[in-house]
C-alpha cells in the first residue's frame, strides 16, 4: 500500500527545492521552458491526444455528463489556445528582481520593494486539463514550483502534460520538480495538500463550490479561492438602450455556466418603458427566461415574478431576473446587498454616474458599457489566469503572473544604525 | 448577563455600514479627522494619563512585570510620536480610487486596477495602547473600518483613546462606527472575532506567539501576522569590519527585545581573523553574551558553545550565536535553513554580491550595511505600521496604508461584448 501522505510531503519538499532554484533562474531560461513547450504540444500532440481519448473513454463509460465530457475534451482548438497562451505568458516582462521607486530616507537609506515569487504553489482542481498548463506556466514564469493535484478523470491526460513541461523544463536546465503532479485523485490527497504549511505557500482551489468550500475549511495556509458571480448589470438613466441589450445578451447567453455570466438586470425607472419590451424580445430570442418583480411585470406581464431567493441565485443558466429600481442609489444598495464581488457592470451615458459606478461597486472587476463576460485573465490582458480571487487579500480578480509574485522590502546603506 | 457573542457581532454590523460610507469618503474628512485627533491629544492629554494612570495602578496591583508596565505607559514622549505619527500619516497622498496604468486592450476596452480599501478590519492585540492610535489611523486613511480588541490591561487607555478618535471622526462628518473598541478583553472575545467571516475582511493579531497562534488556528478569515524574527547579519569576504562590528553591535543590543534585533551572525573564514577579537571586544562592552561555532571558538577560545539549538533560537535578549563559514553559498543556505523570513543583512563591498544577497535572501527585508533594526513601518518611510508581516501573501513586511488596500478591476468600454 503507497503512503498517500509521506508521497506528498516527499513531493512538496523537492518542490520546496525547486523553488529555491527557480527564485533565483534568469528570465532566459523560464521564457525559454514555455517556448519549448509550446513547440512540444505541437510536435508531440499526438501523445496528448491519446491519453486524453483514453480519459474520456473512461469517463464516458463511467457515465459523465456531455457537459463534463466537453470540458475534459482536449481538441485541436484548445492545443492551439494553449499554444498560443504560452508563447503570450513567455514574451511577457519578467516581474522577477523588479523593483519599484527606490527612495531615499532622511538618514541616506534606500529603500524600495523588490518584486519575489511566492515560492511553492499548491492547485487543487477538477476536469478541465488545459488549466494545468495555464497554471504551471504562470507559476514557471513567475520564479515558482507548482504542486498540482487535478481530477480523476483527467489524471492520464493531465500526467502526459506534466511530462512534457518537466521535459521542456530539464532541457532548459530548470529543475523538473518545478512542475509536479500528484498521482492521487481521492479526497485523501486534497487533504494531504491542505496539511502541507511550511510547504506550500498558498494553495488555491479550482472547482465546484463544495471544493473550494472544503479547502477553505481544511487548509491551514493562505488560500486564494473565488466565490459564486451574482452578477449585476444596472441600466441607467438616459442610457443608449441598444446597448444595453446587446450587452444584458452577451453577458447572459454567450455562455451562461460560466462565473462571470450575467445573473440580474436593475433598470432604472426612467427607462423601463422602454427598455424592457426590448429585453424580453432579445432574451427570448437567447431562450432566456426572465422572473421579475412588481414593477418589471407591469411592463412584461407574461413572466414569473422573481422572489427573494431570486435574488440570490447563480442561476449558470438560461434564467435572468430583473428588476426596477427608483435610483441609482437603490441599484448600488441592492448590489451592495447581493451581489458576491464578482462582477458588476453599469450602462451609462453619464460620465459622474459611470466614474461613482466604478469607485463606489465593491467587486473584483467593475465595468462600464461593456460585457461582464470580460472578467477572465486572457480578456483582461493577462496572457492566462490561474482563477478569479474574489476575496481581497493578495489578489482581488482574474490572477496571472504578477498575482504569483510578492514584494520584499530592501533598504541599501552605507552603515546606518538606528539612533 | 451580557452576550458577548452577540454583542461583538452587532458591532462588526455597524463596522460593515461604516465602511461603506469610509470607502467613498473624499481624502479631504480622512485627512482631517486624523489631523483633529492629534489636536485633542494636545489638548485633552489629560484624560488621557488619568485613563492610563488607572491602567497602571492596576497592573501594578496585579504584579505585572516592569517589561509590561513599561509598554502599558504613555507619557508625555509617546503622546509627541502618536502626534507626529498622525500628522504624517494624515498628510501622505491617499491611495484610494488612484488608478495604475489603464491600457487599452485590442477591442478598445480599457482596462486599468483601481486601489480600494479593505473594508473592515479585525486587530486582536496585547499591551502597548499607543497601537490604538496607530492601526486605527491607518485603517481610517485607507478608508477603512476596524474593530479592536486590545489587552486587559489597557482598557480603560484604549477606551479614552477610541472615544478621542471617534469624536474627531464625528466633527469631520465620517460615521464614528469606523473605530470601535470591544469592550471584552477575555479569550473569549478573540475566539468570536475568529467567528465574523463575511464580517472582517482581514484579521490581524499582534502580541506573544501564544497569541498569534491562536488566532491562525481558529480564525475563518485571511490573517496577516507575522512569526519570530530569527535574523542574521552576514559579514563577507573583504568587508569594512568596523562597519560590520558597528552595526551588528545596533542590531542586537539596541533593544534586544524587538523582532528586527539580530540573533545571528556568519562570518566568512577569510574576514574572521581580523573580525571575531573586534566583536568580541565591542559585543562584551554591550554586554552581550556570544555563542560561537567550533571554528568561532578556535578565535574566542573563552566564548560558549553554540548548539543547533542556538542556530534555531529567537533569543529576545543579550545573547548573540556566531558561525564562520566557508563561503557565502553557505550563508545563503544557512539564511534559507535557519531564518524565519524577517530581517536579513550582508555587509559588503562587493557590488555583484550584495546584489545576489538582496534577489536570493527570501526575508520580508534584506539590507546591505545596514542594521536589521530598520525593519520597521515609521524607518521604512510608510508613516506608521499596523504589524509586520512574514508570509508572502497580500504584505511582506510592514505593512501600512498601502497594505490596508487592495487593487479592484476596472474597465472602460463603448459596447463591447465578447466574441
């Protein structure tokens, strides 16, 4: 029988190793691991693929949802997504020994904050296999060793991605336990990784509420883990309706299972007249049922009205509630009070209301006139992202290179002491 | 019979309505209310020292040591630094809705992170009351809430000081729940502060390990602390050694009892000759006691002994452990081994050196000839500081208002939607 635990720490101190050498690794060579491994997807897709076949033969015998199929699926599309992202988080500035404002103190001291990785990150996540090599390259990037403990049904695919970094890695003469993965996919190991303090430096979940729920719990280090998106988009008055629709659309159809899908529409009383036959039409369209309240339904009387747990909900569905508001205060209150800060996102013509809009909404990614679609790293100009924090510590959004980095201070004297 | 838990939740309430107001608070209310406090600590002193004299009495009855007493006082001189810190934290730029670089992303949004406050902020502290005054400004000029809960034996101080502080919050027209004292000082207090996630954004524990442990155990919600200071001063081949016997002398007898206070020292075999008879000599006039490795003790034949236990101590006192080594690729690794992440120095006059000691010493400072006792908020030109952190995430050392931040983002667009 394997010691599931002792394997892991055993893991976890190589990859405490690996961080030392990788703090201290030029950006030649990490740029240069990531330009390999693109060019290895490439060159070797065919190995990628079939272990991949194998996995969702596997997962489809073992009953999976399409849904879920679809994600672990492995096409030529994502290769050359990937691809693509790598050769983008190579070429970006090197955030590593960066260091911000050195200023000089009374006593001649100069002080300044040099950017350092944070070490050894852990990732535990579910199915979709190209997050292991979005999350290995921004970590490889950012000076860091990556601990990664993916899901069952994508363990063979994701064992032939590693392989291939590790190889990429080695030939660039970064140590190869800077990528490592765990080859245990039972609950066990996500508890072993929540145990790991003094190894890990942050450990981020990846999945489905009840996991991240459950390495909230369990994890005795920092985590970084993101929250349900209730999101809101608030119409105000005298905005361009148009707009406004094409956006309340997009944000709601263009794939509603995702985190940054719009949840509610506040529209400001001025303009519900007007702009609420053109939602129900265009959502009807979308095959997206609306709920309402009160005042919603005096103008579409036709739809389910929308209670207090509507309110509340992340649908991740064709489903989108709507509500009238007095004013762009009661929208602000109601988004205060419901929304997770996530994303939030304002129509306006008004230039006051659209700058009060952003410094007023608490959430990771507050927009104006545009689609809360556009909270993810890649869209954001990150090049990847490791997941969307939505606590504020640290990170606050869609996290890539930098959110993988710190600062330390350093102060340069020439013999001071403190009087 | 009062419910503390309750209690302590009702007010985390008004914490959560008064950060709101505080996050869109204009700097200019911010700014006064702390210039305001540090007139009616001028002015109103009085009540000031008749609270702490109270303070005193009591812990004096109770048999508190003269260590404690000592922090517990405020006299006329700790009056001038909260004062002066005060003023200089009123007067620094604020950091809230500044917006870093906006770039403008291939479909036209713009995209920028705007600096926002944390909303409210836990501290769990003991003794000294003048950290009353500190963190709350802090928290107030980085629009911020926060809740205290202070030592036993500053009660009636900290009670005084609050009320000062929401007074001047009051005149200024900012809500006065933005500071509030728990009126408990039990440990059961700090288990329910532990309890308010969804309530405090941030927990910060200041006081004993004991103390800090404690709250990492049992709090839900992200905390920054910071662990022992086991610092280190590595004196190198061909350094000025009256520089290195100057600041190692600062650095540990200073005030041995600090967490920045040097601990260690490594010294290279070509410089040990020459220096280990002037640290001897120097270190013996700071009475302080020196510790030494076998190849120290074949210079300071007289000396103790160090044990491994020496090389993992945090002494906290006039004790010094000294090591020679044979090159500063064994200091890097005795640093990485041994240090606690706090405060680490090289003297040099090596330029490519000093250069890899500052990029590879992981620490939340690392200083080149100068003293580890500059490890602090106020030496470091932040103004103040509310603690010091040691783990990487969110703050690395010091953190003042800029830590008390995070960074939201921001996007501009004209109805774009995503593809």
């Amino acid at each position: 029988m394997i010691d599931v635990a002792s394997q892991i720490r055993e893991m976890a101190t190589r990859a405490r190793q690996a961080a030392r050498a990788m703090a201290s690794a030029p950006p030649a060579p990490k740029r240069d691991a990531l330009l390999r491994l693109a060019q290895a997807l490439t060159d070797s897709w065919s190995e990628v693929a079939e272990a991949n076949r194998a996995d969702l033969e596997e997962a489809a015998a073992a009953g999976l949802s399409r849904a879920k199929l679809d994600r672990l699926r492995l096409d030529e599309r994502t290769r050359d997504d990937l691809v693509e992202g790598l050769r983008q988080v190579a070429h970006m500035p090197d955030p590593v020994g960066e260091i911000e404002s050195l200023s000089v103190r009374p006593n001649g001291l100069r002080v300044g904050r040099m950017r350092v990785p944070l070490g050894v990150i852990g990732m535990v996540y579910e199915a979709r296999p190209g997050a292991t090599v979005e999350a290995s390259s921004l970590a490889v990037k950012a000076g860091n060793a990556i601990l990664l403990r993916g899901g069952k049904e994508a363990l063979r695919s994701n064992r032939t991605l590693v392989e291939l970094f590790r190889r990429s890695l080695k030939q660039t003469g970064l140590p190869e336990d800077a990528v490592q993965l765990v080859p245990h996919t039972d609950r066990q190991a996500v508890v072993e990784m929540c145990r790991l303090v003094g190894y890990l430096d942050v450990l981020i979940p990846r999945g489905g509420e009840e996991l991240i729920r459950f390495v909230q719990e369990h994890a005795r280090m920092p985590v970084l883990a993101h929250a349900r998106g209730v999101n809101h988009l608030y119409v105000d008055e005298g905005a361009d309706l148009e707009m406004a629709v094409r956006i309340a659309v997009n944000a709601k159809a263009q794939r509603p299972a995702t985190c940054n899908a719009l949840e509610k529409v506040l529209v400001h009383q001025t303009v519900a007249p007007d702009l609420l036959p053109l939602l129900a039409r265009a959502m009807a369209e979308a095959r997206v049922e609306l709920r309402g309240c009160a005042r919603t339904r005096e103008h579409l009387p036709h739809i389910r009205p929308a209670t207090e747990a509507d309110w509340e909900a992340e649908y991740l569905d064709l489903v989108l509630a709507v509500k009238v508001v007095d004013s762009m205060d009661e929208a602000l209150a109601h988004i205060a009070r419901y929304g997770s800060n996530h994303t939030e996102a304002i129509v306006t013509r008004d230039h006051a209301r659209a700058l009060r809009f952003l410094r007023e909404v608490d959430a990771s990614l507050v927009l104006v006139n545009a689609s809360t679609r556009f909270n993810d790293g890649f869209q954001l100009g990150l090049g990847a992202e490791i997941g969307i924090s939505t606590s504020k510590l640290h990170a606050y959004g869609p996290m890539g290179v930098r959110e993988l980095t710190t600062t330390k201070f350093v102060a340069l004297g020439d013999g001071q002491v403190r009087t």
